[in-house]
C-alpha cells in the first residue's frame, strides 16, 4: 500500500496538479483527503474481519465524500472501493 500523504504535502500536490493554478481550500482538501484516508482505514477492517468498524468507517468515509462534493471539490464515489 501507498505511503499516505501528508496534509500539507496533499494541498502542495493539488496546486501542482490543477491547471490553471488553484488556491485550494482547506476545507475542501480536508474532506477529499480524509475520504482517502477513511478508506484505507476500511480496507484494513475489512480484511481483518471488523465488520463493525467496517460499516462505521463507510458512514465516515461517505460523510467526507459527501462534503466534498458539496464543496465543489470532491471526484465522486473512488473506483476502487467496493
């Protein structure tokens, strides 16, 4: 699995990206890296058998997808969750 990203260097990495250049705002960048974050977290529970935690992490991780897209900021469901 990938090394996370730091917050700072997660907000440097979207300024690199965009085009044309962004001023992101921390609360958006908060709520996208904290989606990523929180599904990480779920696939370890998953694969560890915490079904609990599992289905609260999911409830976190749609929570912050979904203020992130009410911020304009958020790419939608990721590709790779279940």
């Amino acid at each position: 699995m990938a090394e996370p990203l730091s917050p700072r260097h997660f907000l440097e990495s979207l300024a690199e990206d965009s085009d044309p250049p962004v001023d992101p705002d921390p609360s958006l960048a908060a709520a996208d890296y904290l989606s990523d974050m929180i599904a990480q977290l779920e696939s370890m529970a998953r694969a560890a058998g915490l079904d609990l935690l599992v289905y609260l992490l999911a409830m976190a991780r749609v929570e912050a997808e979904s203020n992130a897209r009410m911020m304009g900021f958020g790419r939608g469901p990721r590709s790779r969750r279940p």
